[in-house]
C-alpha cells in the first residue's frame, strides 16, 4: 500500500478537488482501490490520468468525450506519448476553433454581436432593422456570420 496516494494527498498532487475525484471515479474515469478501512487508495499513475482529464476539459472536452477517449487505454492506464499525439491531433481542430470563437468575441466586446437586442445605439449602426436576426437565433455575428452591409 505504501505505493497508494489517500484521496486527500491525490486530491493535494493533482491540484483536484476530491469531491471531483469521487465523481470521476462514478463516471469510471479513473479508479482505486479501496482499503480495509473502505478509504479510496490511488495508485501514482492515477495523476497522469487526472492531468489528461484536467488538460482535456480545458481544450473544452466534456466528460463523457474524455471519458470515451480514456476508454480507448488498456486497464485503467494512463495515456503515453503516443496517446498523446494521437489525441492532439484530434484537439487542433478544436483549438482553432476555440481561438476563432475567442477572436469573434474580442472583435464583438467593440462592435454589435447581432443579438438582434436594437437597445443600443451602436446596434441601428451595425444592425439596422435587425437583419441579423435573419441568420437564426442567437448572438449572429459572434458566432461567425457576417454582418450586412447596406
């Protein structure tokens, strides 16, 4: 057992909640053993799958998408190198699109983001009429159409 982090020390070297863990134990993203007491014991190699969950979640990976992926590892691995790079490529589609996402966002802390509002002055500028709301619902412009011009 000496080679098993407690919840608490597992929760303190991975910078994760332990209520976290639990649910990530429930959701069978990782798992542990379980003492004589009934206390969860994580073997060291947990941290890496941690990590992969923390790193997947803030490309913008749900849960369950991790969850699928981590399902793709032998036993309860952690994921290697070559895991990794398999995984990234799948995650640059998604970075560029999180960049663009934040970019029309910057870009639309400035300008109108065709919410279709028209409670601002600005917006009878950029969207007279309303015709972004020609587009579909929603904040038109931030999420990627182009504004009409005319």
């Amino acid at each position: 057992m000496a080679d098993l982090l407690t919840i608490g020390e597992t929760a303190r070297r991975s910078g994760v909640a332990a209520s976290a863990l639990r649910y990530y134990e429930q959701l069978g993203l990782i798992a542990s053993e379980r003492a004589g007491s009934g206390h969860r014991r994580f073997a060291r190699p947990v941290l890496r799958r941690i990590a992969f969950i923390v790193y997947a979640q803030h490309v913008g990976l749900t849960l369950e998408e991790i969850g699928v992926e981590l399902g793709k590892l032998a036993g309860n691995q952690a994921p290697t190198r070559r895991d990794w790079s398999r995984l990234s490529k799948q995650w640059s589609v998604r970075i560029d699109e999180r960049i663009a996402e934040l970019e029309r966002l910057k870009i639309g802390l400035t300008e109108c983001i065709g919410c279709g509002c028209l409670s601002l002055d600005r917006c009878r500028l950029a969207n007279p009429g309303d015709r972004a709301a020609a587009g579909g619902p929603g904040p038109r412009y931030w999420i990627g159409d182009a504004p009409a011009r005319g």
